[in-house]
C-alpha cells in the first residue's frame, strides 16, 4: 500500500480550541522588537554612505607601515643524487650498514635545504 493512500485513509480530528486560540493571536497580534522594524531605502543608503566614509578616513588616516606588505621568503630544495649499485627503492636489497633506521630518515636522507 502507498503511504500517500494509507495517509488519505486516517480519519481527520478538528483542532483544539486552545490551538485555535493561540494561533489566532500569534496571526492577530503585529510581531514585537527590533528584528521586526521596517527599514526604508533611503536609510539604508544613508547607513551605507556612512560605512563608506568610515572606510574611507581609516584607510587614510593609517599609518604607512600597516599598508606594507609581508616580506616574501623562498625555499628551495636541493637533491643531490649519487648512483648505488643497488636499486634504492628495494629496501631488501639495501647492504646492512645503509639501511635506513625509519621511513623518517629516509625520506630525509640526501636532502638540504637552503633559504635565499
């Protein structure tokens, strides 16, 4: 059976008259506080204008070094490669006194780094 049909099917109950009531007044009664003011266009604009100018008068008005940017920085890698006589990403191939101690120290190995 459809949901839908099964649901047509229920009988219906008329609401409360407490319901009715308390909804009568929520729909009555004009919505109280701030959030409920009308705003109009033109104060609106006049907000904006002011927001505008306050920008405006503390872009000028900072000091010069506030403006200046962050020194830039560059790293860069140095790989030096050096050939093995054995294949280097077959860790069973490694003679004992290379091997590597970690997965940490041998992505570091062979790599320096300077700063310019």
């Amino acid at each position: 059976m459809n949901e839908e049909d099964f649901l047509r099917q229920l009988p219906l109950r008329q609401p409360s008259e407490m319901l009715d009531r308390r909804i009568g007044r929520m729909l009555g009664s004009p919505r109280q506080g701030v959030m409920a003011r009308r705003i109009s266009l033109w104060q609106c604009a006049a907000a904006c204008a002011v927001c505008a100018v306050m920008a405006f008068a503390a872009g000028v008005l900072l000091p010069a070094r506030a403006r200046q940017h962050a020194p830039v920085s560059e790293v860069r890698w140095v790989l030096q490669t050096q050939p093995q006589p054995f294949n280097v990403y077959d860790w069973t191939q490694y003679p004992k006194s290379m091997a590597p101690d970690s997965v940490l120290q041998a992505a570091n190995t062979g790599l320096e780094q300077t700063e310019l």
